[in-house]
C-alpha cells in the first residue's frame, strides 16, 4: 500500500502556514520591483516592506481611492504588507483603472514619467520569482516553516478563487517551486 501524500493549502489569510504566502517575507515586493525602472519606484517598494500600521494605511487608501482602508490587510495585528506591493506591480497590465493606478504610482513616487522594465520571457520571469523566493528561505523563520512542510504537496490557494497559473486550481507554479525550495535545502 502506498503512504498517502498530504496537501498544504495556504495564503497570506490561512489560519496556519500563511507565511508561506508571497506576501510575507519580501517576495511580492522583491518580484514587483523588477517591474520598474525607476530608483523612487523601487524605493516604494522597499518602504511597503517596512512600513507602520499607519503609512500601509495611508498606502491603502492612496492606491485604492475608490475603497476604503479596512483591517482586512490584517493578521495577527500586522499589516500583511505584500498586498502594496501587489497593487502596485499589478499597475503595468494596462487598462483604464490600471493606468489611473499607475498615475497614483508616479505622483506617490515623486517622478515625471513611470519607466517599465523591459519585458522578458517566462523562462527568465520564473527563473527571477525562484530567486525571490530562495532569498526569503533564507531566513530562519520562513526555512523552518517551509521544512516543517515536510514531503507535502504545497499549493497556494488565492483568497478569492481565481485560478491562476501561480495558484491552485491552476498550473500551481508557486507551489511547485517553493517544492523545488524545500528539496534544495534539505540537500545543503
């Protein structure tokens, strides 16, 4: 009989392993930064990061004008700092309520024009998210969750259900590659 295999589902709201979540430990920022050109833009990124209970509330209301700033964004007592990020990086999709963010972006930033990085190929993006993610295993805190996993199959569930090729249900490619993470660190 073969031993079965257990899932860990997780986001950045889970009850237990939401710091598995990109939105904890740097990740989202680290990725969405890559995004721009600009020095006052990566800046930002690195101010998400740090940021008090009220600047990431000030940041909310700033990004999303038509919502009001709520808990939500909350664990623990904490600002679940990602989402800033994630807003932020989301701006370079196009549209219209994208392009009203990424004007929120240029003045929140302080600069006359908001520079894009040049596209690269999926091969090259998922090369850089492993990166992202193999810097956040470094810290003890998130190793020690990532291996405390043991040889369960992670998956990333969004909060709102949509598939994605990131999440589950999905192509689940964040799961796979923080597995990839967990057998790396076991081998060091």
């Amino acid at each position: 009989m073969e031993p079965s295999t257990t899932e860990v589902y997780f986001n950045s709201k889970s009850k237990e392993n939401y710091l598995l979540s990109n939105f904890y430990g740097g990740v989202e920022a680290n990725y969405m930064s890559h995004r721009f050109m600009n020095p006052e833009i990566k800046q930002l990124f690195r101010d998400f990061e740090t940021c008090n209970s009220e600047k990431f509330f000030e940041y909310l209301r700033i990004l999303q004008p038509e919502k009001k700033p709520t808990n939500y964004w909350f664990k623990n007592g904490e600002p679940i700092r990602g989402i800033l990020s994630k807003l932020v990086g989301n701006s370079v999709k196009g549209g219209k309520a994208y392009n009203k963010r990424l004007e929120i972006i240029r003045d929140l930033a302080g600069v006359d024009e908001v520079i894009l990085s040049p596209s690269v190929s999926i091969e090259e993006r998922n090369e850089f998210i492993l990166a992202c993610l193999r810097e956040k295993y470094t810290k003890k805190e998130y190793r020690d969750l990532l291996l405390a996993t043991g040889t369960s199959i992670l998956h990333e569930k969004p909060l709102r259900g949509f598939k994605s090729e990131w999440t589950y249900p999905g192509d689940d490619l964040l799961g796979k590659l923080m597995m990839q993470i967990r057998d790396e660190i076991r081998i060091l």
